[in-house]
C-alpha cells in the first residue's frame, strides 16, 4: 500500500506500508487540517478494493460516509452500515448475543462496566446494584435471553422463577449465589417490585 511520496530524502521515493505492518498496529496523529482522515480514507478504500475486512468505528459520521459511497458494486453486499442515529433504519444489537459459555463472565462484565459508566455506579456506592445487575447478567447470559431480559428479570418473579430453573447446572451460573441470599428475596430487598 503506498502512503506517499517521500520529498525529504535526497532520492524521492514511495512511503509503503505493508499488510503485515498495517495489520499490527497504525497511530495516525497530526494537527488539525493535516490529512488524517484522508489517509484513513485512501488505506480504507484500498482495502475494500482488494477484498479485505475491515471495521471503521467513526464517532463523527463524515469519514463513515465518504468511505460507504465509494464502495465498489462487487463489495456493496459485504457492508454493514450501522448508524445507531438514524431512526428509520434501525439496526437491532444485542450486546448478549451468540456467546460462548466460556466468554459469558467476560460480557457480563463489560456489559456491567458500560452500565456503570453511564450511571456513575461504583463498588464504593452502589455495591448492590452492582452485584444485582452482575448476577442478573449471567443468569441472562446462561439462559441465552436478550438484554430486553434485564427489567423483566428484576420485575416479573415468574419470568425469574423461570430462568433460575432453567440455568445450565454444567456452566459456572450454579456459582452465583446472589450474596447468599435467595435470587428470589433479592429484588425485593433492592427496593425492585
Ligand atoms: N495527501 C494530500 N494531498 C493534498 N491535500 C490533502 C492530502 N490529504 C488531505 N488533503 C487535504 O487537506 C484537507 C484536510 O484533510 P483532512 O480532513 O484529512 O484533515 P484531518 O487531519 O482529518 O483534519 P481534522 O483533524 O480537522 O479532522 C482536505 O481539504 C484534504 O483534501
Ligand atoms: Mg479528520
């Protein structure tokens, strides 16, 4: 993949980066105006052309759209286009779905990190909503519901009866103990009815 041309050295040259390289690891840094997102754009493109995957997570939207409306006819069917933005194409995600019971304890995790994120929750304040929703998570996980699951599971004790008898006895579930309290009781004593 060639990058430039190099008018410094005293024998202009091509500036290539190889596959290998660009598989490794790319920093792209410069002051604003300096070409970035053009040379994101240019190594994109190139790599749609010859038939290589790639991922562009673009919090702005501009680069995104450069780069879909120039995708090639051969490859407009291996693009998905995902704006969580645009309401009349709605796309559905589930951050629980198809994982694999040893990844489960992982997701839950980084599913309960983002929630603490977003709702400023910390082990210093909010200890048990933390483990609530922790546990919560698994047994979902463990059933292989949905994240739809989540306020069904902590308001309906019938759905909840439901997926603590239906959790896999093989999978690490069995360990959740909600704290040593019935899952049953706990909802109730966190103030969920
Ligand atoms: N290799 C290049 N040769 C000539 N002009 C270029 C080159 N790369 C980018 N430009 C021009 O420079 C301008 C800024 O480029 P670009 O938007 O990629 O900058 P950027 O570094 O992404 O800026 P920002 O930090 O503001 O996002 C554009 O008008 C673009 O056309
Ligand atoms: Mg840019």
């Amino acid at each position: 993949m060639i990058l430039g041309t190099d008018y410094v050295s005293t024998n202009i040259k091509p500036v290539r980066l190889s596959t290998d390289a660009l598989r490794r690891h790319l920093y792209i840094i410069g002051k604003s105006g300096t070409g970035k997102s053009v040379l994101l754009d240019n190594l994109i493109t190139d790599l749609i052309e010859n038939g290589s995957g790639c991922c562009l997570i673009d919090p702005h939207g501009d680069l995104a759209e450069a780069v879909a409306s120039r995708v090639p006819q051969k490859r407009i069917n291996d693009v998905i286009y995902f704006d969580p933005a645009d309401l009349s194409y709605s796309l559905g995600y589930d951050p629980l779905a198809c994982t694999a019971p040893d990844n489960r304890p992982l997701v839950a995790e980084n599913v309960l990190s983002a929630f603490a994120h977003v709702w400023g929750l910390s082990a210093q304040h909010t200890p048990r909503l933390l483990h609530i929703l922790r546990n919560a998570l698994r047994l979902l996980l463990d059933n292989q519901e949905t994240l739809l699951g989540l306020p069904h599971l902590l308001t309906n004790a019938r759905y909840r009866e439901r997926l603590l008898r239906r959790r896999p006895k093989t999978t690490e579930s069995r360990e959740v103990t909600w704290s040593g309290t019935s899952a049953r009781e706990i909802p109730a004593r966190a103030g969920v009815r």
